[in-house]
C-alpha cells in the first residue's frame, strides 16, 4: 500500500488522468480530478500537463464576469460622484466610469486572470474585488484621498502581510464557530440587501400612462421563481448551476412580465484608453486629479490599512467553501491565502496605475461557484479572463448584466445563500454555536470585521467556544496577534468614520 501510494505521489497529472466515462457519476470523475492536480506554484501550468477545462469552468467563468461588472460599475460610480464632490474642477460622470470599468476588465483581466492565476500560479485566486470597502469610497475621495495613492499603499501593505505569512497565520487561528458566525452574518444581511435591492427595483417601474408600485409584482414573481428553481437545483445536486440559470431566468421572467422597457442598450462597441498618461498624466483627462502628493498619500493611509485588515476574513471565506465543497486529498489545490495577497496586492498597484480604480480583494463571486462546481482555479481563471475582456469590448452585455433581476439575482443564489449555508455547515456542536452566536451578534453592533476580530481574540483565550482551544496555542496566537488585529482595525476604523453611523463617533481624520 505505502509503495502504491508512493507510485501516485511521483506520477505527474497527465499519468494520472482518467476519462470521465470510467467513473460511475460525474461527481466522482470532478472529485479525483481534484486530487490528482499537483499545481506549479509560481511556475508554468498548462491545459492537459496539468489541468484540464471541462464544461463546468463556464459556471464560475459566467458568474464571476457577471459579478464583476457590477462590482466594478459600482466602484467607478462611487469615485465619481466622491471626487466630484471633493473636487471643484472635477467633474465625472457615468461615461467616465464606463470606461474606467473596461480599463479594469481588459489588461488587469489578461494579465492577473488568464496568465497569474491560470498559467503561473494557479493556488492564488483570482484579484477581483473588494465589496465592504464600497460604501466607504465616498468617504474616501472626501478625505482628500487620491486612487493612485491608496492603491499603492494597499499594494505595499498587502506584499508586506503576505511575506510574512500573516494572511494564512489569521486564517489558522479563526476557530470554526467564529468562521461560521461570520459567514451567516454575511450571508444573511448580504442576501436581505438583494431581496431588498430586487423589491425596490421592482416597485420603482413605471410603465407608461402608469404610476410607481404598479409593476411591484414583478420582482416577487421573479424572487419566487427564482427561489424554487435554486432549492431544485439543490435537490438535485446541481447547485453549481445556479448563478447561470438563476440569472438567465431573471432576465426572461421579467421581459415576459414588461420590464424591458427599463433595460438601456447605451455602452457601445470599443476599447478605452490604455494610455496610463491619458488618465494620470494631467488635471484636465482622465480622473483630472494628476499624479499624488504627499498628502494624498496620508490622507489615503488610513484606508488603505483597513481594506488590508479586512483582506483576511474575505479571503477565509472563499478557502472555507473550497474545504467545504472539495473531498479529501485535495489540499494541493485549495487557494493559498499568502498567494493570493501577494497577487492581490500587485493586482491593485499595477491595475490603478494602468489607469483604472477597482479596490481589490479575493474574487467571490468566482471562488464560491468554482468551489460548488468541485473545479480548480485555473481553467474557470482563463475563461473568466477572456470572457471578462470580451465583454470589455463588446460593451452591450455590461448593460443586460448590471439590470437588476439579472445582476441581484445572481449575486443572491451565487454567493449570498452558498456563504450562508456554509455558514450553518460549520456550527457542528454547542461550542461552535455559541462562538458564532456572540460573533453574529457582535458584527450585528458593529461591523463583520470588528466582530471577527474580537471573536477571534476572545476564542482563543477560551472566553468564548471551545475551553481547551488556549492550551493548544501560544501566547503569540492567544493574546498578542488577534490584540492587534482589533487593535489595528478598531483605530483604522476610528480615523475613517466606519463607526459613525451606529455608534454616533464621527471620523477623527
């Protein structure tokens, strides 16, 4: 037995592969495909050496190209109407961010998408987008902060976590009840935000010679349908199809039910200006703010040390649905948190600089349907990217995925409900319970981050969870590290105001 199994550890991928009509389910053909994958980290990777597409890359390609246009349409917007406001002479609008949007799709895409994480290291997941700091973006531009300037202290800060191993050290000392809390905390509040998002929407229409409200129903036929048709995707193990199906059914049910009529066909065919100068070069093109100060650069540090200490949670997450989804003997391939950081962090350096202004972090609306679908990151990686620059180009689909039943609706079954129900998965006796309970709550009174660190601290000292979890860390692990963290995320927090809204304590810078 040791001999044989010393056999399969020396021979290579394509040794190892076997059709897919030898097994008995597809199941069991995508779950040793799993284990047989022995990745090159920060080495040449290649279709057929050492991985293969199958059908089932087009899931998460799919809804990873959905999610980001709508991430990226939503980022550009915010510095927009931010920058605006915090600058008299400039004045940015919605074609602006359009084109700062097919910036980001198109270089970025090729280089951190299809070559990083499909060829070069496909243990990192994809540098997509960082949700939480979304809302923060008009605070940002108040502050004074420059795009240019942040990202270049968010990619310095990021390559400086990952060297010392500080991502995946945070992710081993998370104990599986606050993991849990956390993602039912952010799956519920994130899959109420869509409902919500969706009823709007809907009750928003006005058809002609009509008023507001009367087309309400529509949204509650397509969230119903929508809903039944995810629970029977469940049932027959085909969840991983969800985002594609779910979507697509949005989009049809609310043509056939008259909400075409709020569907705008206004981004053209095209490719924007890749010139880096055109966008930093002067104050009269582009972002017309010209390249940093220095007091660009200390009004953007505060936030940029908070989108790094809110990385960590962000990044547990997507590894968790990939230990929760992946069978056994498949650690070859599950995301590497330290190698994700370091692509996340030179994703953000070089993608602003190229003239674009996404805030960058781990990409779940891939990694939740890759993990789903039992596939590995570089196949859906390749796809995403072409598919992702495609659309970047062809313009008119960026329109049919940011409308709203399609765009809700995917972001809903893709990632909201999958983070909750991997959620409820990790609570497997009282102990965990409880820690994800007071982590649930905590988040609930302030903010995911600050709850996960304070979880975190107080579980590895046994004041939470698990009693026997301290003797089985250091005193580095128990106090000095989670101290920090909440230390550090309370005071980035306190500089920038995230605490105002709930605690009435308004930003100190």
């Amino acid at each position: 037995m040791t001999e044989q199994t010393t056999n399969t550890q020396d021979k290579s991928y394509r040794e190892l592969h076997r059709p897919a009509s030898e097994f008995d389910t597809r199941s069991d053909y995508l779950d040793h495909e799993l284990q047989i994958m022995k990745p090159r980290r920060f080495g040449l990777n290649l279709p057929g050496r050492d991985f293969n597409f199958e059908w089932e890359d087009l899931v998460p390609a799919i809804a990873g190209t959905i999610g980001i246009i709508a991430m990226y349409s939503a980022v550009m917007m915010s510095w927009a109407e931010g920058l605006t406001q915090a600058w008299d002479h400039v004045q940015l609008g919605k074609e602006f961010a359009i084109e700062v949007s097919r910036v980001e799709m198109l270089l970025p895409a090729l280089f951190f998408c299809v070559i990083a994480s499909g060829f070069v290291n496909p243990r990192a997941n994809l540098a997509g987008n960082h949700g939480p700091m979304i809302p923060l973006i008009g605070s940002i531009a108040l502050a004074g902060a420059h795009p240019l300037a942040l990202a270049i202290l968010l990619g310095v800060f990021g390559l400086l976590l990952s060297y010392f191993k500080g991502g995946s050290r945070l992710v081993n000392l998370t104990g599986n009840g606050v993991a849990g809390g956390l993602l039912v905390f952010l799956g519920f509040t994130g899959s109420m935000s869509m409902i919500g998002n969706i009823q709007n929407w809907s009750n928003g229409l006005i058809p002609e010679g009509g008023a507001a409200g009367d087309m309400g129903y529509v949204g509650l036929v397509v969230l119903a349908v929508v809903i039944v048709l995810y629970a029977l995707l469940a049932r027959m193990g085909k969840r991983w199809l969800a985002i594609p199906a779910c979507a697509i059914t949005g989009l049809v049910l609310a043509l056939a039910l008259g909400a075409g009529f709020d569907l705008r066909f206004e981004t053209e065919m095209g490719i924007p200006n890749l010139n880096p100068m055109f966008w930093w070069g002067s104050t009269t093109e582009g972002w017309m703010l010209g390249l940093p100060t220095l007091q660009h650069f200390i009004a953007s540090l505060p936030f940029a040390i908070l989108a790094v200490a809110m990385w960590s949670p962000d990044f547990l997450g997507h590894r968790i649905f990939q230990e929760l989804n992946y069978p056994k003997g498949t650690e070859k391939v599950l995301m590497d948190v330290d190698d994700t950081m370091t692509m996340c962090s030179i994703r953000q350096m070089v993608g602003t600089a190229l003239g674009g202004g996404n805030i960058t972090s781990s990409w779940g609306t891939y990694m939740i349907p890759a993990a789903i679908a039992k596939r590995p990151i570089p196949g859906g990686a390749i796809l995403l990217g072409l598919l992702t620059m495609a659309v970047a180009i062809l313009g008119s689909p960026m329109d049919v995925a940011v409308w709203p039943p399609v765009m809700r609706v995917a972001l809903l079954v893709g990632v909201f409900l999958p983070l909750l129900e991997a959620g409820v998965q990790m609570i497997k006796d009282e102990k965990d319970a409880q820690a994800a309970g007071i982590c649930v709550f905590a988040a609930a009174v302030t903010n995911p981050v600050l709850a996960w660190a304070l979880t975190m601290l107080l579980d590895n000292n046994g004041l939470i969870g698990d009693k026997e979890r301290p003797a089985k860390l250091s005193k580095l692990d128990r106090i000095i590290i989670p101290g920090s963290v909440l230390l550090i995320c309370f005071a980035a927090m306190l500089a920038v105001g995230m605490l105002e809204s709930k605690w009435g304590i308004p930003a100190l810078l």
